[in-house]
RNA sequence: GCCGGCUUAGCUCAGUGGUAGAGCAGCGGUUUUGUAAACCGCUGGUCAUCGGUUCGAAUCCGAUAGCCGGCUCCA
C-alpha cells in the first residue's frame, strides 16, 4: 500500500526517532514505527523509563541525523538474512513482526546511516528532508496491543513539510484544548466531579440539567411522533434476570458488584437486624474508621449461613423492557412495539477509562426497544437511521462517520451467539437497508454486538478521540433467550426481532460531545441562560424586571444583570457567559417600550419593539434553530 | 486494569529545605453608569491524603486517592 507524501515524511520522522533513540539508549528493543493521522510513533521496548527530558534529548539527536542526511537506502533481503540479522542485533520484536510477512512477499530493509529497520516503505530520500518535526509524549502501548503481551513505551510526535504547518497545527491543539468540555464544562456551570461522589461519576449542576432536559423533550416529542410508548423501569434486577438474557457471563465485569442480602424465603425471624444493633453501635461515640470495620463484620456476622439473593444496578435497559414486552400477550397485531425510556445505567468501567462525561460510569441513555416481525424490519430499522439524519441536521453535526459492525464467523458461539444463518439474514437485511437509504457506511468485521450486527455513528472529540455517538443494534438472540413471542396471523407463536437503538446515545456523553462542537455556545433552545437584561441603571431595574417577568411567561430562560457595575462590565460578563441574547435597558428603551438588542451572531442590532423581539426569541426556541455558527 | 505525568485559594498560576503569594472570582463600601473590565477595602489555603527523612518539608523519599496523556476495554 502506497503512502502519501505526508505520511510517507512522518513515517521517516519515526526511523530518525529510532536512530536517535537507538544512539542514547543503544539496548532498546524496536517494535514498529508507523504514521497516524496526526504524526507518527515508534514502540520501544527498554528498562529505562523515558522522562519528558528524554524528549527534549532525543528531539536534538534527532537533529544531528537530519543534520547527517543520511539517505534513505532500500534493500531486499531473504527471510533467513533478515533473521539472523535481527538475533546478531538481539531485536526479538522485529524477528516477531518478520513472521506476520506472508511467504513469497518480499522482505525489505530500510538503511539510514547506521540504522537498519524492517520496513515495507516508502520513504523520503534522505533524512536531510524532514524540515519540521516535535516529540509529544511518552505512553505505554501493548506489544501488538494485546493487554496479555509486554507493555512497550511509545513516544509519540509529528511532522510537517515545514516549521510553518507544524506551528499551525501546535497552535490548532492549543485552540482544540479551549473546546474541552471538561474545561467549559467548569466554566459554564454546567457539570461537576466530586471524590466523595465517586469517579465517573457526575453532578448535573443547575446549568447543565437545563441542556438534560431540553434533550429529553426533544427525544420526547420526536419519539412521540414516530408512534414510541414511554416506559419507567427500576434501577436494579435480581440475578436471575442478567442470567436470562445472557448479559452475565458476558459482562459481569462490566457491571458494578451485586448487593447481596438474605433471601425473601428467609424468615423474618432468622433475618439479621442491622437496624437496632447498628443504631446502638454508631451513636455510642464517635465513627471511626475502625468502627465502621465492625460495623461491617457485625453485618456479616449475622448474615452468614442464611441462603442469599443477589441484585445488580442495571448496566442496560435492553433486560428491563423484554420484561415489559413480555407482561402483556403480544399479537402481531401489536408490532412493532416501541418503548422508549430515558434509563440510567451504571457501568463499572476500568479507571483508566474514564474522560470527563464522554466516558463515564452513571449515564442515561436515549434508549428504546422496537419489537418487531421480520417483515417490519427493514422499515423499521431505515425509520431509526433517519431519525439520526434529522438529529444530526438540527445539531448541524456533519463530521460524523457510520460503522456497520458485523460478526466473525470463526468465533461464533464464543463472541458471537452461534446463529450462522441468522447473522447472515440480519446482516443482509441492515446492508439492503443502507445500500438503499444511500447512507455512507463502513463495514467492520468483528464487531458486533453478541446478540446481532450493529450501526455505530462516530464522531470525534475536541482533543481528537473517537467516541460512539448513536447506536443501532440488531437483536435476534436475546428475545428467543426471554421466550418473547408473539402470536402470527395464522395463529402460531413467533419470536419477535427487536432492534435496540440510541440515536442520541448517552445524556453525559452526547451533551459532552454537544459543549465541544458548539464550543458552549448553544443554539438557544439548548442555551442554559437565553436572554439577559441589562440595565444602565438601577432606574432601569423595574423595566428589566418586568421584561424579565414577559420572557419566562414565554417560557424563556431569563434573568436580569442587577450588579452594580457599568454597561461594558455587563456586556463583558453577558459575552463571556454565551448568553444568547443580551437587551439594553436605558431611559431611551425605558420610556418607548423597546430593548436594544445584542445577540451572539451579530452583535449589537440597535433597538426594537419588545414585543418583536420577544416573537423572534419565541420562535428561534419553538423551532429550535440553528443559531450559531458550528 | 497497565505505563508515564500532574495535584499550591472557587478558577488560572508563581513559589527548588528556613514565616505561603499574584490576578480573576467572591464579600463589603463608594460610584448610578449607554455597548468587552469604575474605584477602595476585606475574606479565603492542614500546599490532595497518610507516612518517612531533616533542627526545620509546599519543596526530598514512599504509599494511597483523584485527575491528565496514552494502551487495553467500550452491551
């Protein structure tokens, strides 16, 4: 595979590193070196631990080898010269990587100077080319990725054609970083973590509850339209029902640890009395850390030898809602059956996992279940793919990518339930529905959901990362798992395919998706504050507040500045807040009935009739428009 | 979970073994103000936590927690 020009340099960039790594620290062992879309990194695996003073370092010996300019030389080689090269250099990785070449391929050496590389190419023709280069950071990185092999350091950096695009970029990271939603998160009010509360696990501040619920409404309404009934379910279930669906064996590890208590058979009588003895216990004195330690022998103390039962805080919905399709006898009448729940989840996922809301461990999903005949599949499914388009277009989200994941025939019954003809029909029947809607989509094998293939929308972060935004699953495994069925129009008994879907995935994670992409600066249906009055003076004040009083009866989000401070203060504050509109009440605006105007977009817009104004704010929330610029 | 780094006031950050600082925010007062910062004053920190070294620790060492950059994972 050719690699472009840009590539083709950062690839180079990689060997220079090696070089210079290999003149400091000549016992590291090389893993490999490639581009990626923003740089390149080099794996090394060596008992130094590298230090960001290492960068700097290995950033000036990288400097002597461009200095070198040492050309590019490539050279073929048998399989058996390349091995006994690589033990002659004690380079184990590269004798691994050697195996992964396919016989009959050529093997081919890179040679720059006096470093020699396992490289299928291409290069740049000397190292004297590469003009602009930076090392950005050190990280561990699993030999071939895999958590079970040797953790190897890669040090990651970028290159340019020159010191101007490689500036531009630097300054474009610095600039990215001012859309962090965990920083305007802070800023705004909308968010917050708290060590007592938990890792991963946020607070929805005021603010932030504000963009929640507008989400909600939308979801509402949309799913309204779309013939969804909403649904309550609780937050735990008994062991029993995560061993039903499958979820256990799967994702034990996933979920947070069950709470066990004595079982209902247990009589009252034999059932521990936590509450006289703990009573007793916490009030006489003060609670120590080492009185807690008793308090909790003293529970399993008097729990123990009873029979137990286990519930888990659910980690998904899915379980929740069959049992909901499941209370009522189901006609094929009654399909497709749609239920919709914004449910909370937890999801006890790994420490190093979490990043700010986009990856937490309390969520709440825009989650629903359609159940329905294999017939009604294919309408079903393109109805939920176009409620992600008309989703995206109200965003103006257009930088978004979809993922038909599907399974792997090798590991059925292992990764994948071993339904070989079933993945095969649900996955005709998904890429049909695609290929007809038009939608661009890339296929990727392996990927799926245990139960059935999947749509996944990915969108990136500020900072660069991928992150599932949507999802539309396939489900042809877990209904028959639940005994769902339904009764066919001659009368026989079917199970239904249900199709689990969040086209806007997650509250934490879309709204974190959401501060980015606008910057927070909501569009004003979604702004936390809409309108702001300001008053020059505090004569003014009882105009601001009786506009202010007109706006909320219109079910506008509005307050009144009432500092003391003067109109440049207040404007200041009003930008900085991202307030969509801010009006300007003085003696002028005061005595005619009218406001002056300043919005987000334009600016000061000069003064109108309050009334106009008021339309025009209605409105623009009515119709939820798309007033920034994204 | 793994590798590495970071943690000083609400926020942004100075402070390299000898009495904890600045700006902004907050609070109080004066000013009643016309489109991005009025003026004066005040409050606020067990320097993440615990332990160690030292006559003396924000500063050196260790452990723990949280966060950050990656890896792995992601129903």
């Amino acid at each position: 595979m050719a690699m472009t020009p840009l590539e083709e340099l950062r690839h180079s960039t990689a060997h220079v590193m090696a070089t210079a790594v290999m003149r400091l620290f000549p016992e590291a062992k090389l893993d490999i070196g490639p581009p990626t879309d923003t740089g390149f990194y080099y794996d090394f695996d060596i008992g130094h631990r590298f230090t960001p003073e290492d960068l700097a370092r290995i950033e000036e010996a990288m400097g002597k080898v461009v200095g070198e300019d040492q050309p590019f030389v490539r050279s073929e080689v048998t399989r058996e010269e390349a091995r006994k090269f690589f033990e002659g250099r004690g380079q184990p990785y590269k004798i691994s990587r050697l195996g992964d070449i396919p016989e009959g391929e050529a093997i081919t050496f890179y040679t720059n100077g006096e470093f020699v590389d396992l490289c299928a190419g291409t290069h740049v023709a000397s190292t004297g080319r590469i003009k602009a280069f930076k090392l950005l950071s050190i990280a561990g990185a699993y030999h071939r990725g895999d958590e079970r092999n040797k953790q190897l350091q890669r040090i990651y950096g970028t290159a340019f054609p020159n010191r101007e695009e490689l500036e531009a970029y630097l300054h474009q990271l610095e600039e990215a970083k001012k859309r962090d939603h965990r920083k305007i998160g802070r800023e705004m009010q909308l968010f917050a973590f708290d060590e007592d509360v938990g890792p991963g696990l946020p607070l929805w501040l005021p603010k932030g509850t504000v963009i929640v619920e507008e989400l909600e409404r939308l979801a509402k309404e949309t799913e309204f339209a779309a013939g969804y009934d909403r649904v309550r379910t609780p937050h735990l279930a008994r062991e029993s029902m995560y061993i039903t669906s499958g979820h256990l064996p799967y994702y034990a590890d996933s979920m947070f640890p069950p709470m066990t208590l004595a079982a209902e058979s247990v009589p009252d009588s034999q059932k521990p009395r936590y509450r006289e003895e703990f009573h007793r216990e916490i009030h006489a004195g003060e609670l120590t850390e080492a009185k807690m330690d008793r308090l909790i022998s003293l529970a399993q103390e008097m729990a123990k030898g009873l029979p137990v039962e286990r519930y888990y805080i659910k980690a998904m919905n899915c379980p929740h809602h069959h049992k909901i399709y499941k209370a009522i006898p189901r006609s094929y009448r009654d399909l497709p059956l749609r239920l919709a729940e914004y449910g909370a989840c937890y999801r006890y996922e790994q420490s190093g996992e979490l990043f700010g809301l986009m990856r937490v461990r309390s969520m709440q999903m825009n989650d629903a279940h359609i159940y329905c005949t294999p017939e009604q599949f294919g309408e079903e499914f393109n109805a939920v793919n176009e409620m992600y388009l008309r989703y995206f277009k109200l965003f103006g989200i257009a930088k978004y990518r979809m993922r038909f994941s599907t399974h792997d025939p090798a590991r059925l019954g292992e990764k994948f339930v071993g339904e070989p003809e079933l993945w095969k029909q649900t996955e005709d029947m998904v890429r049909r529905v695609l290929a007809d809607s038009g939608i661009d989509f890339i296929e990727v094998p392996n990927e799926a959901a245990f139960y059935g293939p999947k749509i996944d929308v990915q969108v990136w972060s500020a900072i660069g990362r991928e992150f599932t935004i949507a999802t539309n699953q396939v489900d042809f495994a877990v209904p028959k798992r639940f005994g769902l069925e339904y009764t066919t129009a001659e009368n026989t008994k079917a199970t239904p395919l249900c199709i689990h879907r969040a086209p806007l995935g997650t509250h934490e994670r879309f709204i974190g998706f959401l501060i980015e992409h606008f910057a927070g600066d909501f569009p004003l249906w979604l702004a936390p504050e809409q309108v702001r009055v300001l008053p020059i003076a505090d004569g003014q004040m009882e105009v601001a507040r009786a506009i202010e009083r007109k706006c909320r009866g219109l079910a506008l989000r509005a307050t009144v500045d009432t500092s003391p401070d003067k109109l440049g203060a207040k404007i200041r504050r009003w930008q900085l807040d991202k307030v969509p509109y801010g009006l300007v009440i003085g003696k002028q605006e005061a005595a005619a009935g009218t406001v002056s105007v300043r919005s987000r977009q334009k600016g000061d817009e000069g003064a109108m009739a309050l009334d106009a104004f008021l339309e025009r704010a209605a409105m623009e929330y009515r119709e939820r428009t798309l007033t920034v610029a994204v």
